[in-house]
C-alpha cells in the first residue's frame, strides 16, 4: 500500500508540473494572440484552440490527480452545520450516487470519445478522441473518489494525512 501511495504521490507531482506547464502556456498563447490580433492585424484560430485545449486537459487532470479532497470545491453551509452521524450519512449518500451516476455513465463516455476520431479540431486538425481522452481518467478518477468518501463516512474517519486544518475539510471527530 506505501508503494502505490508513493506512486500516486509522483504521479500527483508530474500532473502538478504538467497542469502548471498547461496554464503558463494558455498565458503565452493569450499574449501571442492579443499581439497577432490587436498590433499586427493577423487573426488567427490556433491560439484560441490552443488555450481551451490546454484549459481542458488541465482541469481534468488536476482533479483527477492533483487536487486533495479538502482543495475540491463545495456547497458545505448545511453540512458544517450538521452533527457528526449527518455528515457521514450525507458522504455515504451523495457519494453513492455520484459514483453510481458516473459507472452508469462511463460506458457513454467512452463511447463519445471514441465516436469522436472521426472529427478534427479546425487549427491544428488533431483528433478529438485525443482531444478528449483526458476525459476518461477523470470519469473513473471521480468514481474512485465518491467510493473512498463513500468508504471514509461508514468507517467515521479518513487517513490522519488527508485531513486538513480548516473547517470546510469533512474530518469526523
């Protein structure tokens, strides 16, 4: 088990520096095409497709494999509110039908992204099933994140490294 969280520690740090890599480029690409289409007078389509391909793939895989549970964003007024047993129901609940959702949907998915080899982006004519691809290890990442907060809210507590000092985190003591 320390070998996959090693694993998935590295994994977390090459995503970290390729999202990070992604949005400096998306910034580059964004003054390129202010100096291409506002001083220069030459409108062009790459830098636009650039940037919301480059914005897919790196919010797709941060959450996949960056973010920690307490970075995700979430609606929690009536959940900090709630006692302790409420909170681990409302984990058990929503995490069941969220993962139950997106297993239901992975199917589709994939066959979406398949479908989609036949279609090319307008500027740099790749596939969009590569464009997309980034989507399916988000789908199953998602999965496997409903069911470990599936599992941390019937266990009461989730590993003490998780956890994080601040009161939006869903910690059970």
């Amino acid at each position: 088990m320390d070998r996959l969280r090693r694993i998935a520690g590295r994994l977390a740090v090459l995503v970290n520096h390729l999202t990070a890599g992604l949005l400096l480029s998306m910034f580059v690409v964004f003054l390129l095409q202010i100096l291409f289409r506002y001083v220069l007078g030459w409108p062009v389509l790459w830098t636009v497709e650039w940037v919301t391909i480059a914005w897919l793939w790196g919010i797709l895989l941060a959450f996949a494999f960056v973010l920690t549970p307490g970075e995700m964003i979430r609606l929690d007024i009536l959940y900090n509110a709630a006692p302790r047993g409420a909170r681990r129901a409302m984990d058990v609940f929503v995490g069941l039908v969220t993962a139950a959702i997106f297993a239901w949907t992975l199917p589709h998915a994939w066959d979406y992204v398949t479908f989609m080899k036949i279609e090319r982006t307008a500027a740099f004519q790749w596939r969009f099933d590569l464009v997309f691809a980034v989507y399916i290890p988000f789908h199953i990442a998602v999965i496997v994140r409903m069911l470990a907060l599936v599992w941390a809210g019937i266990a009461g507590d989730r590993p003490r490294a998780e956890l994080e000092p601040r009161p939006e985190t869903h910690d059970y003591d």
